[in-house]
C-alpha cells in the first residue's frame, strides 16, 4: 500500500485499536521504522502519533514491542490469513503481551514457568491483570537469594544506622540529662560493641 494509503488507514484503525491492536501494531511499525512519519510534516514519530492518532508514545511504544515480539514469537497470530484452526481463541491483549515480551527476557523466569505464561496469554487470551499477578508470584517464588557480599553490606548499612542512632539519642541524653550515667556508659559499651561487628 502506498504512504498516503497507508497513514489513512493508520488513522482508521488507531479508533478501533482495542478491537484490532495487532493491525495498528503493524502499521505503526511499518511507519516508525520507515520514519514515514516525517513525510507528514512530523519531526518525532511521538508528535505524529499524539497529534494524527491520539495514542499517547508509551502506548505506540509497547503497540511496536508488543507487534514485533509477535510477528517473531507466534506469526500465526498476526499473519492476515490464518486458517480458523490455528487461530487463537481470543486475540490476546497487547499489554499482556508486552508482559510476556519483558517475562522473556527475565532470567529470573524458568523455561517451563514461562511455557505456561505463554499459553495462557497467546492462547487463552488472559488479561494482563491476571498476567501481572502471574509474572509477580512467579519472580517471588524464584527471585535469586542474596550473595553473601550483599547479604554483609545490608549487615553493614543496618549496623551503621544503629550505632549512629545511638550516638545521636546518648549525646540529647547526656546534654539534658534525662537519664542515670549507668544506662550512657551502657549505651556507649553497646555502640562499641555493635562498631567491633562491622566489616
């Protein structure tokens, strides 16, 4: 299809783009990677997009991602002429899907974990709130466990705060004498003991 054609139709479908997410994904990226949009008298393919379709760039961003993802990972789906058997049983939503395209990418994920969010996205057509619980309970589950180098610098950064704490409250003590000289010397011998822990 030719440029004007084609911005015409862009236009068309950005109104109708939660019904046909998929064929406004596919034009937009035809038009950002061909920087069509310059042809139109627009200088950022953001400005064409707010001002010609009324999608806001975060929204054109992930119609791009979420397309392009697609097109590599399941082509069946945006192909125009997929036979009725291979066809989903719901067009999956594009912001579940730019869920699946970042749970790809996520090493923290697991193959089978993600085998399953997979089907449950581009075949069942889960919507992406429940794709987002799914994708937060799996990285909860398997989020990675603290190196012992980490694991001593929070050690570390809690200590500090608490010795200076404790120095901080012993001085407004001891300046207003609020409290029995015993319980400062205790304070002082406990900073101490808690500055000898530090590594």
């Amino acid at each position: 299809m030719g440029s004007d054609e084609l911005r015409a139709k862009t236009v068309e479908v950005a109104k109708k783009h939660k019904a046909s997410w998929i064929e406004l994904g596919q034009h937009l990226f035809s038009i950002y990677k061909n920087k069509l949009y310059k042809e139109w008298g627009y200088q950022a393919f953001e400005t064409y997009c707010h001002k010609e379709l009324g999608v806001k760039e975060a929204t054109a961003s992930k119609l791009i991602k979420s397309y392009s993802f697609l097109e590599k990972e399941e082509p069946r789906i945006v192909k125009p002429d997929y036979t009725e058997e291979e066809t989903p049983r719901k067009i999956p939503d594009y912001e579940a899907v730019n869920l699946l395209r970042l749970a790809k990418n996520n090493k923290n994920i697991p193959t089978n974990e993600f085998a399953e969010l997979r089907n449950d996205v581009l075949n069942e057509g889960k919507e992406s709130k429940e794709v987002r619980a799914q994708v937060k309970k799996i990285l909860e589950v398997h989020k990675p466990k603290d190196t012992p180098e980490a694991k001593e610098q929070k050690r570390n950064g809690v200590l500090k705060r608490l010795i200076g704490f404790l120095n901080s409250a012993k001085s407004q003590l001891e300046e207003e004498d609020l409290v029995p000289d015993y319980l400062l010397k205790q304070m002082d011998t406990l900073a101490q003991k808690l500055a000898d822990q530090l590594e």
